[in-house]
C-alpha cells in the first residue's frame, strides 16, 4: 500500500536511510547526514560530509540564542523551515536579489555573493552562514575572518560545481571557525537547507 500521510513518508525515509547505511557515525552528526541523504538520496554524504569538532553544537547554541541564517541564494533561504527557525527567534536572510548589491557588484566587477556576505559582516550579531551555490561567497568569507571582521557561529560550506569550488571549500575546511563542509563538487543549495533543517529540528521536534 502507498503512504501518503507526508510524516508518514518522511517516518518511513529515515527508516530506510538508516537501513542502507553503512558507515558508523556519531550520534551528533547522524541526524544532519540522514537529512541530507533523505534530500539528495546520495549516500555519499556520510562520507564527505566533514564536521569540524563541535560544529553540531555551535550551530544549535546559535540557534538557541536566536541568530540570523544567511544563505547565497533565494532557494536555500526557501528551503529552510522559517516557522520552525521563528520559533527559535532565528532571522533567514539573502541579499542576493537586493538591487543595490547587484548595482556595487556590478560596480566593482565582483561576484554578488561577495557583496553579499561583506553586507552580513556588518550586521554585527550572531550569524550562520549557509553557502550552497556561491564559491565566491566562501572566499570573501575567510578574507573577512582574517580580516578580523566577521566571525561566524557556523559555516555550512556546500556548494555544487566545478570551478573554484574545491579552492573555496578548502578555505572554510582550513579555517577555525566552525564548519561543515561537503568535500568534492558535491552539494547545492538543497543540502545547505537539509543541514540547517537539521539542526533547527533537533531543537523544535
């Protein structure tokens, strides 16, 4: 018989990934790898998925003190569960569509997920960032780490790709700060939104 009842469906998908799995993984991290295998059905995940130490739980303590998510594109900032991160105080922001970063990037002849994360720098408070699309947002981000101007709760590094991807991601992996980071070409914007859902969920459900 078909399951339509969508927990239902969502009850019966963890069940299977959980089945096929055939790597061990710290309880801590399990949850955010299923989520993402449950959104990409690629079990690669559970082994390039890469979390620095602690990184689970600096995203939840963000979480809990009510930070902003600030993603590289529009589907990843639809992605996220926005009634489940309202409830934890949490923002979800993108300044990739914003006229006027589009005006300064084109301006300076720079990327707008440069621009874009520059603008996050100065919000000063307790910041995620989920990059699934944009390398060029990763690199401005470690340049304004070590810059001294930024540092984030938690870097979800994700983007899908071919060109600066591996150099960008190598960046984040290199850092101190926090991260999760999707070793290879993999990822996407679908994955940055499963790891953010994932750790919103371990503090809503």
């Amino acid at each position: 018989m078909l399951i339509t009842d969508p927990a239902a469906i969502e009850a019966r998908s963890m069940e299977l990934i959980e089945s096929e799995l055939t790597v061990e993984l710290p309880p801590d991290i399990k949850p955010v790898v299923k989520r993402v295998i449950h959104c990409t059905a690629d079990f690669d995940y559970a082994q390039s998925l890469h979390f620095s130490p602690n990184a689970v739980q600096a995203g939840k303590n963000a979480l809990k003190s009510g930070c902003a998510i600030v993603t590289d594109t529009q589907m990843a900032k639809a992605g996220i569960n926005k009634s489940a991160a309202q409830r934890l105080g949490c923002e979800i922001l993108c300044f990739m569509s914003d006229p006027d970063v589009a005006e300064e990037a084109k301006r300076r002849g720079c990327t707008r997920a440069a621009v874009s994360m520059e603008r996050a720098a100065r919000l000063h408070r307790p910041l995620i960032f989920a990059i699934g699309n944009a390398p060029t947002a990763l690199l401005t981000l470690r340049e304004l780490m070590d810059a001294g101007r930024l540092a984030p709760e938690l870097i979800i590094a994700v983007p899908v790709g071919f060109v600066n991807i591996l150099e960008a991601k190598d960046a984040i992996l290199a850092s101190n700060v926090p991260h999760i980071v999707a070793r290879g070409r993999k990822g996407g914007s679908n994955v940055a939104a499963a790891i953010v859902n994932a750790l919103v969920y371990s503090l809503t459900r």
